[in-house]
C-alpha cells in the first residue's frame, strides 16, 4: 500500500472520489438487530479477532490493561459491560421512557458492526435505553456488515462542524485495513458506506490497495 501526498483543498475531493471508485451494489442485511461502534483504528482488530471483553482484548495482548484497569472495568456502574462483556446497541426501540438517553450507533465517527440476531444478549438501562449486554467476546463469525460513513463526516468538514481535515484523513487511512482484514480473515461480509443509508457495498480489493493520504506542509 503506497502513499499520497495532497494539499488539504484537494483531500476531500480526492476520498470521495476514491469512495465512489469503490462502490458496488446494494448490499441489505438481515438478521442483524444488534450494533456495535469502535474506533475506525481498532477495527480491523475486530475483523480479524472478533469483538474481544476486555479480559480476552488483554489476555491477547490486544490492549496491554494493567490489572488494576481490569478491575476498574468490573465496576459495571461505569463500565456497564464490565471486564467480561461486550456493550450493543438497538437501534429503533419504540419503548424508551421520555428523554430516556439513547445510543446513537450511526454517528459517523465510528465504524459500525452489524452483530447477528441470533447471539444472547440482556438489556441493560444504565447508561442507555437502547444497550445490550453480551457475556463474553462475540466471535467474527456473528459479524454481518462493516458500515462506515466517511462521505458524512466530509460533508460536517464542508460544512464547517470538523476543523480539521485530519479527522477525515485518519479514519479514511483505516479503511483499507479494514478492507485488508476482511480479506485476510475470509468474512463473507460486506464494508458499506451508509452515509446516505444507501447501503452501498464498496469493493475491499480494490480498497485494500488504495494508497494512504497524506496532507502536505
């Protein structure tokens, strides 16, 4: 994977294009109820490992957690998963109690899971209205979809809501990771970008050789 370097009033031009490239067909997915959000850095990790407790992000030496910060996780009044659960979300409840918080797993700063139906999960209210709590890690197998919604966070730096193009280019330089992850793990599942909630397929071959952007000083 090479290497781009570009003056930042050409960088949005550049990711979108490289976005539109890569689309495909539409890709609708079913049986998937629950989502989970992470860091566009950490996931990759995911694609290759699963969604990993923390026990098991540590035991991997995925995270380097002290013991002391195992602990701190177990305190389920802060950390509702706790150190051996993984926190979803539903999104579209219908039965939430007015202004009761709910977790937006569309926000376009993360990259999105889409988990399958089918894993056991309990409701949990503390901290969200929409949160669910699986005990244990969640194997990639139990992974549906990868939706990112890059062209979304363009649009907020357009219009003047991100400051800085930097927070486009880091998430954008992830995405070919996660492309090469997908195809190193063999998941039979598609990346979209949702941003439009289209649910455009984009192609992680050809994503996975897209060069990393750069901005120039």
């Amino acid at each position: 994977m090479g290497k781009i370097i570009l003056e930042e009033k050409y960088i949005s031009e550049y990711i979108m294009d490289m976005l539109h490239d890569a689309q495909m067909s539409q890709t609708n997915i079913k049986d998937s109820k629950y989502h989970h959000t992470t860091r566009y850095e950490d996931a990759s990790s995911i694609c290759r490992n699963g969604i990993l407790n923390a026990i098991d992000l540590k035991n991997k030496q995925i995270k380097n957690y002290s013991d002391q910060m195992i602990k701190i996780m177990g305190d389920i009044e802060s950390h509702v998963n706790g150190e051996d659960g993984v926190s979803l979300a539903v999104m579209g409840l219908d039965d939430l109690y007015p202004n009761e918080e709910e977790y937006n797993a569309f926000a376009p700063y993360d990259v999105d899971f889409l988990v399958s139906s089918y894993i056991k999960a309990g409701r949990s209210s503390l901290h969200f209205g929409n949160e669910y709590i699986h005990k244990g890690s969640i194997d990639k197998s139990n992974l549906n979809a990868v939706d990112i919604r890059i062209l979304e966070l363009i649009k907020l730096y357009e219009n003047g809501k991100i400051r800085k193009i930097d927070e486009i280019i880091d998430r954008f330089n992830c995405i070919g990771d996660i492309s090469t992850a997908i195809i190193e793990s063999n998941l039979d599942i598609p990346l979209r970008e949702m941003s439009e909630n289209n649910e455009l397929s984009l192609d992680v071959d050809k994503l996975s050789c897209t060069s990393k952007v750069y901005k120039k000083i």
